[in-house]
C-alpha cells in the first residue's frame, strides 16, 4: 500500500511539475517567471530538511505521512478551483511551489525512514528500488507528458488530478497502520534532536563516509550532466526537441536499474553493485564529453541513469540498516541536506567551467573526477559493507501485520 500510494503521488508530481511553468509562462510575460517559481520550489530542501528530520522521528512516521498528503490535497484542489475562476498572480505560485515542497521534503524523509519498519533487511534493496521506479515512471515519465495533455485542454486539470492523487495516497497510508518508531520528545527543543543527529552521523565512521561519498558523487555528476542540454544543441547541433529524448533514455536506464534492484542483490554482493554504479557513471561521462551525436548522447545517459539509481539504492538501504530507527528520520535529513548542496555545488561549477574552458569540458572532468571517486569506494568497501553485518536496528518481523489505527487516529 505504501509503494502503491508513492506510485499514485508521484504521477500528480509529474503532473503538476509540467503543468507550474507552463501556467507560470501563462500569467506572466517575464523570461524569469519560471526560475521563481521553480526557486520556490528548490527552497524546502535547504530550509526545511533538518527540521523534517526532527518531525520524522518525533512523529508516528506513517500518520506523519498521510497528513502532510491530505493537507497537500486541500492545498492544490483549492488551488486547482482558482485556476479554474481566474489566472493566479505569479507570488500564488510560487508560494503554492515553496508549500508544497516543504511537504515534500517531509514527507521524502518518513518514507524512507518507513521503509525499514515493512520489509526485512534481505528486501531493502527490492523495495527501495520500487519506490525509486515510482519517481522515474510517475515523476518523470507518466506524469509530466499526462500533465502537458491535460494543461492544454484547460489550466486546472492536471492541479484537480494531482489534488486527488494526495488524497488517494494519504488514504492508502493511514490504512497501512500506526508507525513503530514514534516516540515522546515532549519539550525536548528542535535544536538538541538536530544536534543529536549531526552527532550521530559524525561519529559513526561508516555512514559519514558514505555521506561524503554521496555528495562528492552529486557533485562530480551534476558537474557533467548539467551540460547535456548544450551538448545537444550548441556541440552536436541536434533539434532542441531531441533533448527530450536524451532525458526519456536516462529514466528508462533508471527505471532498469530500480527494477533491476531485488535481482542484482542476490547476484552481485553489496560492493560490487556500489563499485560498478561509480565505474558507470565515470566512464559513460568521458564518453558523452566526447560524442557527436545526440543517440550517443541518450544512450551513454541511460547507463547514467542507471548508475546513479543503482547507487542511491545501495546508500539508502545502507542507512537504513545502519541508522538506530529512532534516529534514521534526523540522520536522513542531514545526509539529503549534503547531497543536495553537493549537486548545487555541481551545477554552478560546470557553469562556471564550461564559461572559461568549453562545453565538453566539464563532462570530461566530471567522468574523471568520478574515476578518482571510484578508487576510494575500492579503499572503503570493506567498511561500508560491513554496516550490513552489523545493523543498528532490529530487523522487522517477516509477514507482520502492520497494527490498525486506534479509533479517532
């Protein structure tokens, strides 16, 4: 039910995610109408992840979840009935961006910290990658090419069906059952729960190593593949609609790794899979920096894609087997956190690089850079591997009901 819920919502997302720029481009005639609004939409993830953590942990995670996706609900259904009346001023949808990406980021962090409490140690990887299969097809795939369609007929529709996939997905969580990792923290100030969880990731060597591991990664990828888009239109002179073929390959390679997940765990041991996703990712960045044509390009950025999945589910069942559960929503934020200055760190610098050298040349150091990551996961494989053999938290019992809501809940 959880998986199923996430595949519904993440559809909505994609929906309305194509939908935003377009009615941003629609109310306004400003070339920077649609960077506010998708700004807007980034700021959650810096300001709100710590604290995010802090309500994963403090909360019961399962009816954290489906609130934050019933609220979200009334939010873009009432939004929905506006666009529907009139045009929104362009601060409406910003602001309806920043709100709903605050519940995002919250609701991101109860997810993967709920996962542990469903499924075994052995199913981690299988069920991480059914949840990240959502994001690509739903999120990135279904959604958006749904969202545009139904834009076009008339500006409220894909905000009415995003509305309904919140609440079809907050009720398919409340009836999975309570969480069992909420606890009290009565008086207990937000400050002291985020410094307990910095703390914890900097004193467990295995997780912090994986935590610098994933946000050089971030940066050394975005590094490179923020250029594609000029790669195809200004270095290989394809149709600019042909970007959009190059972004659809690297879902589908994504797609193959999440589907992929459960099998290759049982045939390539943990180290293996993290060794491979960097080799990947480095060797497939060189060669795009040196394509000359966009069906090299899509098809070199479907093996990123499916390196970069491959590895985010090796990093996030790690943790989760790693991290205490009552500590996993908290650990979880700061580990987001990083990543995600990481691939902002990555982004400006390939701007800044590309600016001074040439478009090519932030692919190529970014594969290289990759390679160099590559011979320090060798160096620290045994370590992090041996997270697995020594989890932190009790395993969930197999074929356990989850219990139901008490009345009123």
């Amino acid at each position: 039910m959880l998986w199923s819920a996430s595949a519904i919502s993440s559809v909505g997302d994609g929906m309305r995610d194509s939908a935003l720029p377009l009615l941003a481009v629609a109310v306004s005639d400003s070339p920077s109408a649609v960077s506010v609004v998708s700004v807007a939409g980034s700021l959650p993830f810096l300001v709100m992840s710590l604290y995010g953590g802090v309500l994963a942990d403090r909360s019961d995670r399962r009816r954290l979840m489906w609130t934050i996706d019933a609220l979200r609900a009334v939010l873009v259904l009432g939004f929905a009935c506006w666009v529907f009346l009139a045009h929104p001023p362009l601060a409406a949808l910003a602001a309806l961006a920043f709100l709903l990406g605050c519940g995002e980021t919250v609701f991101s962090n109860a997810a993967t910290s709920a996962v542990p409490e469903l499924v075994r140690p052995d199913q981690l990887d299988a069920a991480n990658g059914r949840m990240q299969a959502n994001m690509l097809v739903g999120g990135n795939l279904i959604g958006p090419l749904l969202g545009s369609a139904l834009f076009a007929v008339a500006a409220g529709f894909p905000f009415t069906v995003d509305g309904v996939s919140f609440a079809l997905a907050a009720a398919l969580v409340a009836a999975t059952g309570r969480s069992t990792a909420a606890r009290a923290t009565a008086g207990r100030p937000v400050l002291t729960e985020i410094r307990e969880g910095v703390n914890w990731l900097l004193r467990h060597r295995e997780v912090r190593m994986l935590a610098v591991l994933s946000t050089l990664g971030a940066l050394t990828c975005f590094m490179g593949t923020t250029m594609m888009v000029l790669m195809v239109t200004k270095v290989v002179h394809a149709p600019a609609a042909s970007y959009g073929i190059v972004l659809a390959a690297g879902a589908i390679g994504g797609t193959a790794a999440s589907t992929l997940a459960g099998r290759l765990s049982r045939l390539l041991s943990r180290g293996t899979r993290i060794a491979a996703a960097f080799l990947l990712m480095g060797v497939s960045l060189i060669l795009m920096g040196l394509s000359t044509s966009v069906l090299e390009i899509a098809a070199l950025y479907g093996v990123i894609g499916f390196g970069i999945v491959t590895w985010n589910i090796q990093a996030i069942s790690l943790r989760q087997q790693a991290v205490p559960k009552e500590l996993l929503g908290r650990v979880n934020s700061c580990y987001m956190l990083l990543s995600r200055l990481g691939i902002m760190a990555g982004a400006a610098l390939s701007g800044w690089i590309a600016s001074v050298t040439s478009i090519r040349t932030p692919l190529l150091l970014g594969g290289g850079l990759m390679l160099v990551l590559l011979v320090a996961v060798l160096l620290l494989l045994p370590r992090m591997t041996a997270m697995e053999s020594t989890p932190s938290q009790t395993p969930a019992p197999e074929a356990a009901p989850a219990p139901a809501p008490e009345k009123g809940e």
